[in-house]
C-alpha cells in the first residue's frame, strides 16, 4: 500500500474514508458538494507561541447535533450517516445516536434526500438506506437490529469501484426518482 | 424579554449568536433545519484520564473548505457565510476568504440558495446578499470592498427582531421567489 493525499487502493479504506474520496471526486467534477462535519470541540485553552501557530492545550469532545455528512446535488439538499459493521447477518440499531435519528427525521420533514450508508465490512457489502425506515426501525419497540434481509429489500446495494470509490449518488438518484413517483 | 436558555437582551450578541439563536427557533417550530458548522480541528494528542471524560492537549486549527452555515428549508438547500464589520460605508472584501467564495460558487452550480448575511454593526443594519453578487464583486479586478450603496442595492435588508433574533428565512424567501422568476 503507498499512499498520498490519494489512495492507491481501496483495501483497507475505512467507509468514511471511501465517502470522503468520493465526495473530493464529486466536487472535483461538479457533480456535488458534500463534505464531512467536523467533530464538534469545545476549546478551553489555547496557547499562540511567538513565530509559530495556534496550539489548542486543553478541549474537550462534545456531541453533535447532526449526522456525518450532508451537501447539495442538483438542487437537492442531502443528509446522511455513514456505519460499519462487522456482523454478517444484521445491523445492530444501537449504533445510531439519538441525535442522528432525530436530525434526519427533521431534515426528511423539510424534504431533504436522507439516508444512510451502511457497510458490511465482513461481506464487503454496501447500503443506500432511507432515512424514513432506519428511523422507523430504530423506534419500534423491541426491536433491536435491522437483519441484513430487511435491508437488503428496503435499500439501493452500491459497489465500491474506482472513481468514485464508492459511488452512492447512483443510488440518491433512485430515491430522488423514487420521491417523485410517491 | 425572559428567555430560559438564551440570552436575555439581544444587546451586544454577535452576529453568529443572533443566527444561532434563530436557527434554534427555526428548528424548534419545524421551519427549517440550518447547523453551524464546527470549527475542522486537528487532533494530535488526547488524555484519557481514569473516571472522567477524554481532554485534548494538542491540536491544531485546520483550514475550513466551506462557509459557516449549511442546511435545508422547504426542499432547498441553503448555505451561506456571515460577516460583520463596524465600517460605515463599505465591507471590505478581504473579509472573505478563496475558500469560502469558492464554495459558494460550487454550491451555486448545484442550485442551492447561496447568501451571505452582513451585518454593520455600528449602523445595526443586516442585509441578505445573493452568493452571485458577492462572487462577482470578489473576484473583479482592483475592488477591495463593496459600497453600502451597492449592497443596499443587490440585497434585501433585515430587522433584527424577536424570535427569531434575525428572521434571515424572510429574505430568503424572496431569494427563492427570485430564482423562480429568472
Ligand atoms: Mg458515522
Ligand atoms: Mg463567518
């Protein structure tokens, strides 16, 4: 494996790895602008040596408010999550956070295009999920997972390629189509 | 004015509290759905101390690659950057950054509604300015700022008000209704 800026390969990306080559893939050819949010910090300390930059002494993590990612595509607001699991035959939903539930479910009331990106790292598998039914799963009661077959009937499958890596916009583009025939 | 959460007097709150506390209203009654976008920070080093939570001790600002706010209303996808300034009769246009006009464009080109919101502040005038505008007076030859008066000119102008602190979705209505009328 040798890499720089770019990946040679895609063995051993991790999924938000693959995202982040496909959005930097989609701007490049003004396909669509979507980037990963940065990790939310509280900053309490900073100190500013002579002649050097900015050194942050003391932050903390605090929890987001939204999902991973989001962006516009020909005039459509996206939003989604990005998730890895090493199980083959089901997604736990406890890997969704509250918050993300609750911010997808808001941006879907705005008619926002939302899903999620789920990857079976062990199959090597990838996902293009609804948000309206991740959500409903994560709030039906004692319901704990979603099997890999109730995602396989309820998703779009993408394959991880080259250029983009992982082409997920193949699959926004029928639940785009998928909208305006409801 | 009695507020639980937020700030009493709208007196001496920055032009970003102000978005923020609107973007808290206009979440909360279901309006829209518009995040600030946290500052992209380098990670170098972080303590992970017995019973209690992880602390960074060293990381480093990173350059942002978009403007400060981003999100969806009524189907559109929205972005745009806020700036003050405390001059009288012009914004000086080294108050944006390369990356930040060129994200706007990018935006612009996938049909989001692009804006910047400015504020002069020793005038507590607020003005709502097409993305295209801005883009084009950034990157024409020798002009270092844009007067009030071409402001006052290619932008609507708001109040700022109570709930929400600064009603920018009233302006942006009317962006919408431009589009619609090109
Ligand atoms: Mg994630
Ligand atoms: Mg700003």
């Amino acid at each position: 494996k040798h890499r720089k800026g770019v990946n040679f390969s895609d063995r051993g990306m991790t999924l938000e790895q693959k995202i982040n080559e496909s959005n930097k893939y989609y701007l490049m050819e003004e396909i669509a602008v979507v980037h990963k949010k940065p990790t939310p910090i509280q900053i309490v300390k900073v100190d500013y040596p002579k002649r050097s930059k900015a050194v942050i002494r003391e932050a903390y993590f605090r929890q987001a408010s939204t999902t991973d990612y989001n962006g516009v595509y020909k005039g459509y607001y996206l939003d989604f999550e990005a998730k890895e699991t090493r199980n083959k035959t089901n997604f736990p939903l406890k890997n969704f956070h509250d918050h993300q539930i609750f911010h997808l479910d808001e941006c879907l009331k705005q008619q926002g295009i939302c899903f999620t990106i789920i990857r079976f790292a062990s199959l090597e598998r990838y996902f293009v999920t609804p948000a309206s039914f991740v959500i409903h799963a994560y709030r039906e009661k004692d319901k704990s997972s979603m099997t890999l077959k109730e995602i396989e009937s309820h998703s779009y499958e993408i394959k991880s390629g080259f250029r983009p890596t992982l082409p997920y916009l193949e699959a926004v583009d029928k639940l785009i189509a998928d909208r305006k025939s409801e």
